[in-house]
C-alpha cells in the first residue's frame, strides 16, 4: 500500500494517536503542527489524503483547505471541535470531503478515511479508462450529467460540484424517483453507515440545491430523498 496521509493538527497527542493509528494500518504518514507546515509538506510529498484540524495557529484549516483546493483535489477530512451546523457547511462549501468532530472514534476515524480512499481509487480508475467509462449522459429537467466528462449544467449554465456533490446526482439521476433514506446514501455514496451522521447527508443536499437552482430533490418527511418524480 503506498498511499500517503498527511495529518496537519496542533494537538501533540492527537497527531501522535492518528500517526500510529494510519501507520499500523499500512499507511505511510507525514505529520504537521500547523497549517503553514502543511501546505509545505503537501508541496514536497505525494499526498493520497489530508486529515485537517480546523482551529490551528498561523493558517487555519478553513485556509488550507481553501488553498489545496485551488490546485488539487486531493481528498480533505475536517477534524474538529466544532460541531456547529455552519462550520459543517462552510468546510463542505470549501470542498472537504467529509467532516468529523472531536471526540472521536478512532475506529470511525480509520474508517471514514479508507471510505473516502476507495471513493478515490475508483474516479481515478474510471477516469484512467477512457471515454467509454461512462454511460452518456443523465438528464432530468434543466439538470444534464456527462459521465465521461464529468461536466454538470443546469439550465444550460456549468455547475462546479464536489467529488461527493457530483456521486450524489449521479446516484439520484440514475434512480428518478426512487426514495432513498439517508443511510441508504451514507452507504451508496459515503461508503459507510453510523448512526448519527445524517446532518452530513443533509448539507450536502442543501449544498446540491442551492448549486442547481432546483426544487427537483425532494424531502419526503420522516424518510429521505427523492430525485424527480417517476413517469
């Protein structure tokens, strides 16, 4: 296995406890204190996954994930202390791939991270296999998907998605009118299934929402989702 994990965290103890954790699972992991550091290391090293402490001195990781962000796509999960719903959507506006609070499960931590990895591996491979990695294109209203470019447009206008963003319409676009529950889409898409992480499936659809100017992903109450409506 030679992917890489950069941890960027200020807390000794908890870079310490991840470092073991990644490496014990057969990662090789690079270590930073701050997020100047980071940015650093990410420039020198061939990163496969950053795991990115918010409250951190100099840079912050709002910033650094904001500046990964401008040059690669790198996956990025937040690892923080808080837990309000608008840190959660700024992180995923600024396109992180996942978020986990503090405390945490070093098991769901380790988890979550190889979800994300396999999410990676397997773009990477479609993208590898050419133009005939895709079936065409997916529409549904003024929403068009191109799954061989990966090109998103709502009424007629480029819509710039998240990698999570961008397999959650794909998923919904190939299944109108099928109501999905949220543990359904922490599965399909995410790639795991906790309790309690419903909030993450539902800022990513209002993210989805307000990116496509839609009202074609419905909310069925008590329930989960559904795109568009059967014929």
């Amino acid at each position: 296995m030679n992917e890489k994990i950069l941890i960027i965290e200020d807390e000794a103890a908890i870079r310490s406890i991840l470092e073991e954790l990644f490496l014990d699972a057969g990662y090789e992991v690079e270590t930073a204190a701050d997020g100047l550091e980071g940015l650093l290391q990410l420039k020198k090293q061939d990163i496969s996954l950053v795991l990115l402490d918010i409250m951190m001195p100099k840079i912050d990781g709002y910033t650094v994930c904001e500046m990964i962000r401008r040059e690669s796509d790198i996956p990025v999960i937040i690892l923080t202390a808080l837990d309000e719903e608008q840190a959660q959507v700024r992180a995923f506006q600024l396109k992180a791939d996942d978020y986990i609070t503090k405390p945490f499960s070093l098991q769901l931590v380790r988890m979550r991270a190889e979800a994300v990895l396999r999410r990676t591996r397997k773009t990477d491979t479609e993208a590898a296999s050419g133009p005939g990695a895709g079936t065409g294109i997916l529409a549904c209203g003024d929403i068009r998907l191109n799954q061989t470019s990966y090109l998103v447009t709502a009424k007629g206008r480029p819509v710039s998605l998240t990698h999570t963003e961008y397999k959650l319409l794909e998923l919904f676009m190939q299944h109108p009118g099928r109501v999905f529950t949220r543990d359904n889409l922490l599965n399909l898409v995410w790639g795991y299934d906790f309790i309690g992480e419903e909030k993450t499936v539902n800022i990513h659809i209002m993210n989805l929402r307000r990116k496509l100017d839609t009202d074609l992903i419905e909310t069925i109450r008590g329930v989960g989702y559904r795109f568009g409506r059967e014929n």
